[in-house]
C-alpha cells in the first residue's frame, strides 16, 4: 500500500466521521486547526484507521499525530 | 414574580403523523392511522406480546445531514428536527442568546445508544464502543442538542418524568420566562425508543395493547374493548415568548399559554390515584393560575393512553375537575404513544384546536365505555374555544396540566 493509497484511506475516514470532503484531507493539514476535528472525532478516527490499515494507534501515540502526514508516516511504518 | 402573559409563536413536530407541525395536525383531523406492525427482528427473536408500534412517518436521517446525525441518538435527532422546524416557524428571531432558553424532556432519553452499545461491547469489545456513547445516551442530550444548536445560554433544561416529560418541558419554559429569567423558550419533549428492551418491559407490565392483528384501531382510547397502549417515537416543540417580546418584533402568535399546572400523587410508582386528586390538583391549578374558572375549557385534549384503568379514571377527574360541558378527545387514538413527547405534540394540537376552533375527534370508539361520562368526540367538532386544556400523566405519580387561550 503507497503513501498515496494511506492518504486516499484516511480521506475516506476522515470524510465519513467528520463530513470533511475526502479531496480536502490534503498531507500538509492539521486535524484539529484546518479540518477543525474534535478530540472525540479522532478517537473515532483512529479506530476507523486501526481496521482499515492493520496498525495499533495507542492513545500516547494518537496525541503526536497532529497533521495528515504524521497519520500517514505512522500508519506506513506501522501497518501489518 | 413579573407576570408576563407566555404566547406561543412557533411549533414543530415529528410524529407518526407526519413530519411536520402542519402534517400531523392535517393529519389529526383526517384521521390518519399511526400505528403499524412491527416486523422488527427482535419481536420474532424474543418472541414478544406486542407486535405493533406507531414509528416515525419521516426517518429524521432525511432532514439532518449524514455527519451530524451519526453524532446524535435517535431522540437527539427528533428533537432538533422539531425545534428547526418551530424556530423556523418563529421566523428564527435574532435574540441574546442570555435571553434564550430550552427545556425539552424526555422519557428514557437514548436508550437505542445505551442498549445498541452495549450489545456492541458484548458481542465486538471496547474498542468497538462509540466515543460518544454517553453524550448520545444521557437524557439531557436531547435538550443539550436542541441548546447548542440554538445557543441558548440562558438555561438548558432536561425534565424527566415519563409520559409527563415533554408537558413539563413547556411547563417549566412558561415559568422561566414568567419569572424573567429569559424571554424566549424553545420547549417540548422527544423520545425514540422502540427497540427490545422497552417494548419487553411495557409487555410485562400488562401495559401494551396486543391487538396485533388489526394495528389500525389497536388504540381504542375510552372504548370498552381497549386493551392498553402503542409504543410510539417523535418529538414536539413550542416557540414560547413573552408576549410584548413577540409583539415588538411583529411575530405570529398561535395563542396564549395561559396557565400550567403540576403535582404529584404520591401514591403508587406506576398507578394512579384511584380518586384522580392530584391529577385534579394540576388541572385545577392550570386553570388558577390563568385566572379562569372551569366553565371558561371547553376542551381538554386528554392523555388517555388506552389504558383499561388510566381512561376512566382520568374520564371521572375531568368531569369534576372540568365538569361535562368540555369536550374531550385523546390523539393517542392516531399516533400512539410518544411517551416524552406525547404532552408537547398533544399540547400543539390542543393549541391550534382552540385557535382554528376544531377539535379533531378520537379514532376507534367503536363501544364507548359507559364508565366514560364526559362527552368525547368521535368526529371532529367545530367549537368556539376561548380555553382548552391538555394533561399528561407519567409513571412516578407526575401529573401536567397546559392551559392555552385564543388569543
């Protein structure tokens, strides 16, 4: 799986739980301060994630991804 | 106290009847049926007594976007569809939001989030749990949807008692805004519980009607064969505001919220007093604290659930609360039982029966029972109303009263 297909993953999740259009989850974004996601929706995101790419994102872990491109680097480092 | 006269200046509704305020009154007058079967899987699984119910006309997923909704329990969701549509209806004022209020109440509140995730956390783990499970469960969550949409920082209020709930959610509106603590409400009730657990429970109750083979007239209030009430789903809402608030800014004015009433039997948890006095102490209070007598309703929209004990009873307290000269109807015949939001939806109806002067009659007495002394209509009946009057009844002994004048 290419970073690219991570990115278009995480679109789709991010579109589901958030109503962002999946077009606009771009790597340079930030969750919370340009698709303005809550704390709450990134849990349900993170979940989401876990299933679709085959990683674990633990909690201390899900605090250090702060824009799309730590989410992708983590997930193509970690994925199954 | 200030006494500021409460005018009604919006109202919304989802019901069995319809989605709409407009629709289920329409609806009401055309005698439209609400209930259907239910062909649920669980009625099967769980081999229950009851097989009908009385669901939503309009699924609330066709009018709230997809992302919120998936954020709201099913009562969240009735609730915002009936505040918008009343809102809308006020012609959305633009107030400070420290002068605007919500009191919406509700029964159980979300129950298919707390029964749904726990059956998630059985069968697929923790992780698999919502994050907003709690948010989605809690009973103030239907008011604290409707008050963070409508940003309402002067009050959000949750009154939980049963099928009283959504009457005393206007109930305690009409006394913030006659205390002064606020000038505009947005009020009501909303439930959305039809699922197992629920419908497991009335039934072992004895409380529900079982005429599953003929769902169209199961809801026979104060007819002699009526066999217990319909589980329904939905919400009510009312646009309350002090009345020089409304004027001043030129709004509609539906009617008077004249008078309310409350109190409480203390007798038994789930069964009424037998003498109806503390259902007759929040009618008569209704009608004190408007400053009328009871010769002044001509009309009492009953609560009336279908019940072999609670029709009658309530039948004997109209009469001596009331006296036989008011005419009574139960729109539970149509849309069953919305439980928290039966007192609002009934208190809309009860509101435009005295503005448009009908009163829409009661489906399904095809016996009336001879016990039922007053004088129910069974066709719509065109009366000059200047006072009607709507009750509700909640397990736990709470008793409501709204009393609306033509304005």
């Amino acid at each position: 799986m290419s970073n690219e297909d991570i990115l278009a993953g995480l679109g789709e999740i991010v579109e589901e739980v958030a109503g962002v259009p999946a077009a606009d989850v771009t790597a340079d974004k930030s969750f919370t301060d340009d698709l303005d996601i809550d704390s709450l929706s990134m849990v349900e995101i993170a979940v989401q994630a876990e299933d679709k790419f085959g990683v674990k994102i633990p909690d201390d872990e899900l605090a250090n991804l702060k824009t799309v491109q730590d989410a992708v680097s983590y997930i193509e480092r970690n994925k199954a | 106290m200030t006494d500021h006269d409460v005018v009604v200046t919006g109202i919304g509704a989802t019901t069995p009847l319809g989605g709409t305020a407009p629709e289920t009154w329409q609806a009401l007058l055309d005698g439209v049926n609400g209930v259907t079967a239910n062909t649920e899987p669980w009625v099967e699984k769980f081999d229950l007594p009851v097989r009908i119910k009385a669901a939503l006309k309009v699924e609330p997923t066709e009018v709230i976007p997809r992302v919120e909704a998936r954020r709201l329990d099913r009562c969240q969701q009735v609730a915002l569809v009936a505040a918008r549509e009343a809102w809308a209806d006020a012609g959305s004022p633009e107030i400070d939001p420290e002068r605007l209020g919500v009191v919406v109440g509700t029964g159980i509140g979300g129950a298919l989030t707390l029964l749904g995730q726990d059956d998630l956390l059985e069968t697929e783990g923790l992780r698999k749990v919502a994050v907003l499970t709690i948010p989605m469960l809690m009973p103030n969550g239907p008011a604290a949807a409707v008050g963070l949409w409508a940003k309402a920082r002067g009050g959000v209020h949750a009154p939980v008692s049963a099928c009283a709930s959504g009457a005393e959610g206007i109930a305690w509106a009409w006394r913030m805004i006659r205390d002064g603590d606020i000038d505009v409400a947005i009020a009501g009730g909303a439930e959305a519980c039809i699922t197992s657990l629920p419908v497991a429970g009335f039934s072992q109750m004895r409380a529900m009607s079982t005429r599953n083979d003929d769902p169209a007239t199961a809801s026979r209030p104060f007819d002699v064969d009526r066999d217990g009430f319909i589980l329904g789903e939905g919400a009510g809402m009312m646009i309350l505001e002090r009345r020089d608030h409304a004027v001043a800014r030129g709004a509609q004015i539906y009617g008077t919220l004249a008078g309310v009433g409350m109190s409480n039997d203390a007798y038994h948890i789930t069964a009424p007093e037998p003498n109806g006095e503390g259902q007759t102490r929040a009618v008569e209070k209704a009608i004190r604290s408007a400053g009328l007598t009871a010769a002044d309703v001509g009309h009492v929209n009953a609560h009336a659930t279908s019940t072999p004990v609670g029709d009658v009873g309530e039948a004997n307290m109209i009469k001596r609360a009331i006296g036989d000269h008011t005419v009574v109807t139960a729109n539970k015949s149509m849309t069953g039982h919305l439980l928290g939001a039966s007192g609002a939806v009934e208190g809309i109806a009860t509101l435009l029966a005295v503005k448009h002067g009908i009163i829409p009659g009661t489906k399904n007495v095809f016996n009336l029972d001879p016990a039922i002394e007053v004088d129910v209509a069974t066709e719509n009946r065109e009366v000059n109303l200047t006072a009607a009057l709507n009750d509700s009844f909640g397990f736990g002994g709470h008793n409501v009263a709204l009393l609306f004048t033509k304005d």
